[in-house]
C-alpha cells in the first residue's frame, strides 16, 4: 500500500463513492476491472484492497453499486425493458450508503467486512425479486400488447376481405360497362364519318345488275375466328366473285392464331399476291379477319404502303369484345362456371389452337396494341356493323355451315350440315342488351365495330354476326344476299380510296 492513500481516501468528501462510478479512471479500469460471472465476485487481489483501505459502510455501497451495473449488464432483457429503474436501485443504494458516519476507523474492517457481505446478499436477494417481478410484468404487458395488436390485425384483415368482397361484387357486375365504346372516348381519335345512305345506294345498284368493281384489284377475304373448322366460311363470296371474273382469295391463316401472329402472315400473303400479279390488294376482313387485316397493316404499313389499296372491316371487334372480356377476364361471371378452362380446352385441345386468339379480343389487349399500333391515316378504311334480331323467328332460323357427301343408292349424295348459329347469336345480343344496354350482331358491340377515322355503314336490317359468311337455309329472296353485301362494301370502299386520294392531290397542289 502506498504511503497516504489511507489519509487520502479518509479525507474524500461526500458523493466521492458516486463520483467513482460516473468518471472512473482508465489506468484502474484496465487493472482492477470487476468481472461477474454466475453470480460470483472474482478479482481475489482486488477484494482485500477495497474492505481494508476504505472506510467499511462507504465501500460496501461502492461494492453494491458496482455490482448492480454489472447484474445488469447481466439481465439484457431486463434492462431493455426497465432501464430507470435499474438506475434507481442504483441511486437508492448509493443514497443508503451515504448515511452511514464518516468517522469509522480501519479497527472494525473484518466485522465491517461481514456486515457488508451480508448487505450484498439482502440487496442481490432484492435485486433478484426485482428482477423476476418485472420481466413478469413486462411479461404480461407484451403479452397484452399482442392481443390489442392480434386483435387490430384481424380486424383489419376482416375489413380488408369485407373491402375485397366489394370490389370483386363490383367488378362482376360491372363486367365490361365501363370498356365497351372506349374508343369513342379517347382523346386524339379521329371522328368517323357516316356513309350509310351511300352504302345502301351502291346495295341498291349491286342488286340491280350494276357492278363496278375493277379487275385491276385483287380481293382479298380474311376469315375471322374458328374458320378454319367451317369450310363454307366466305364460300359463297368468293363464289360470287369468282363469277364476275375477279381475283378473289380467301386467306389461309391460322383462325386461332394470335393477332400478331396472322398479322405477320397476311402481310406476307399480300406481297405474295402482289408480286405473282403486280396489281393492288382490297382487304375485307370478318370479325377477327378484320382485327387481324387491320393489324398487318398498322405493323407493316411502311412495306405494304404501296401493296394495299384500302381495307373493309365487316363485324369486326376493333376496339375489344364484351364477351371475350366476360369469359376470360378474372372476377367476372365466366369465373363461376369455369368458362375459362371450357374454352381453353375447346381452342387448345380440341381444335390445336391458341388461347391467346382470344385473349387479343379483350378489351385490355386491345387498348394495348392500338396504342401502340395505329392505322395510318392516309389508307381507306370502311366500317361495318350490325345489330342481330331477337325476336322468336331467329329461334328456328338454321345457317349452313358444311356439307356432308353420303352415299345414298350407289352414288354420293350431298347433305347440308345445319348449325343453330342464328339462335346462339340472339341469345348473346339478348344477354348483351339486358346487362349492358348495347346493341349488338351477337358478338360484338356497334360502338366497338366503328374504327376511328372511317367511314361507317350501320344498315337497319338485322343481321346477326355469322349472318356475313354463313347462308341461310331461310335468306329473304327481295332482301340482298351477304355476297351482294361485300360487293357493295368493297364498292364503296373504293369509292373512298378515290376521294381520299384526290383530297391529297388538292392539298399538295
């Protein structure tokens, strides 16, 4: 022991103990440094030192101090969870501590030394019960918080359900309300021009015998949707012309391709043509032929510019479908009885086809591709569309879709195969009328047949959709055929390629 460290820390003032503890020095801590370790005080040479220089009360409150800290460094969780009042047992035992006289001698050191054993042991005690009660407290009140906390969690979750449940009901009713006429509503599209009464003039004059068609054109016919599996698809038509001794094709595509797909190959289908015969291409497309023609030309325009002399779209969904949104779009009625997985088996096994063909007619991959790909505006296009009757006469109406070789005595006989088509289309323009309040062929909406910028036909007969490219076993003699329909549309649509063209050569003089 050095000569006055006794004199010196019997001349220490009051707080002295605390000020230890809150500054202590560097060169003590590195050398007489406190370790606690199951509950044992070890530093054997540092024990001795502090019970026999120091006054005994002031240095058991030193020793119970630090042993605090250290406890608490122990017990993390307790002192994550109650820090003040750690420190306040801290500052009570110091406080004890304190009053004790500061006059007591080195003589009472060894009783000193067992009262403050006894000291450490009542305080560790206390220490220990503080300790157990308040990680049991703290305990309970985490346990608590987690129930309010469970509790608002579920309950957010059961609002979050009740809301999705809304907004799944909504969805489904609402279907395709807010899609159908889209493009009547977005902004930067060309109006369209009504051509009826001119239509039904050249109608008047085809049927009359009056035929002005050029042989300078080829005709080129695009079948819509599932053509591939009705071989009298446009057969009459291309009959008809064929007659009138004009080029006439019908497009061998993939009905149940995807747009851009058959975009691709009626592009190279018209420059097939145009090279074998050197002459021009009239387009008239039916239903997704229409879609499809109309894409070839948006996609390929700068290599068919000079290839393609106008485009006709007859029943065609250009701007989307409400049924083929009904049947595949999530949350809507072909949801609940599995129409989805219905036509993807009927496209893709049954028939070898590609979902996709009918995905295209959505109103969602519609509004995708025109606004990516946009009909240039200096090439004619007509549009052509028409509302199916319902009244009970269309219910017996059957339309010839093939025809079947039999043998019958000894020779073949040809029997016609008869679909309902009539009846299925007024039970989709009734269904469409009733959720929607849109007239329609069937299949496709009036306002979503009208291609921005055209020219519109929009005839008062009725004519359901499959009225175009299928007869009828009971066609009305005095009305005009769908033959005389698509000689007068390609008429017309002629007519217009004139007048647009000329309307050029006006601005560019």
């Amino acid at each position: 022991m050095r000569p006055g460290f006794l004199k010196r820390v019997q001349d220490r003032p009051k707080g002295f103990v605390a000020s230890m503890q809150e500054v202590p020095s560097s060169k003590e801590e590195s050398s007489n440094k406190l370790v606690v370790e199951n509950n044992q005080l070890q530093n054997s040479a540092f024990m001795p030192q502090i019970f026999t220089s120091v006054p005994a009360l002031s240095d058991a409150a030193t020793y119970l101090a630090q042993t605090t800290s250290y406890l608490g460094q122990c017990f993390s969780n307790f002192v994550e969870t109650a820090p003040q009042n750690s420190t306040l047992e801290g500052q009570e035992l110091t406080t004890f501590s304190s009053s004790q006289p500061e006059d007591a001698t080195c003589s009472g050191s060894q009783s000193s030394l067992g009262s403050g054993s006894l000291m450490l042991e009542h305080s560790m005690t206390r220490i220990n019960t503080s300790s157990s009660d308040r990680l049991s407290s703290a305990g309970n009140i985490s346990q608590h918080v987690r129930q309010q906390v469970q509790r608002a969690e579920n309950a957010q979750s059961g609002g979050s359900m009740l809301q999705s449940l809304f907004a799944r009901a909504r969805k489904t009713i609402r279907g395709s309300a807010d899609d159908i006429g889209w493009l009547q509503r977005e902004p930067g599209m060309p109006q369209v021009e009504d051509g009826s009464k001119r239509f039904m003039d050249l109608l008047d004059n085809v049927r009359k015998g009056v035929h002005k068609l050029p042989n300078t054109l080829v005709y080129l016919l695009v079948p819509g949707l599932f053509s591939n599996h009705g071989p009298l698809y446009f057969s009459s038509t291309k009959m008809y012309f064929s007659k009138m001794g004009l080029a006439c094709h019908i497009a061998r595509i993939h009905s149940e391709a995807s747009v851009e797909k058959n975009a691709r190959e009626i592009k190279e289908y018209i420059e097939e043509i145009y090279w074998g015969s050197g002459k021009r291409v009239l387009l008239l497309g039916h239903s997704k032929g229409g879609v499809d023609a109309a894409a070839a030309v948006s996609m390929y325009w700068s290599e068919l510019k000079d290839k393609v002399a106008g485009i006709a779209l007859a029943q065609s969904p250009y701007g989307g479908s409400p049924i083929a949104s009904d049947i595949l779009r999530e949350g809507q009625l072909g949801d609940y009885v599995r129409l989805r997985q219905l036509m993807e088996i009927l496209i893709c096994k049954v028939i070898k086809g590609d979902i996709q063909a009918l995905e295209d007619l959505t109103y969602e991959r519609r509004k995708q591709f025109l606004r990516k790909y946009r009909l240039p505006k200096e090439i004619p296009v007509i549009s052509f569309h028409t509302e199916a009757g319902i009244s009970p006469a269309v219910l017996a109406t059957l339309s010839q879709v093939a025809h079947a070789e039999l043998p019958m005595a000894g020779q073949a006989a040809r029997v016609p195969v008869v679909m309902p088509l009539a009846a299925a289309m007024a039970a989709c323009a009734q269904l469409l009328q009733t959720r929607y309040g849109e007239k329609s062929d069937g299949l496709v909406t009036r306002r979503d047949a009208e291609v921005p910028g055209s020219v519109v036909v929009r005839p008062d007969r009725k004519l359901d959709h499959a009225w175009m490219v299928y007869s009828s076993m009971s066609d009305d003699p005095t009305e005009a055929n769908s033959a005389q329909v698509c000689e007068a549309l390609l008429t017309f649509l002629m007519e217009v390629g004139q007048r647009r063209r000329h309307d050029i050569t006006m601005k560019d003089d």
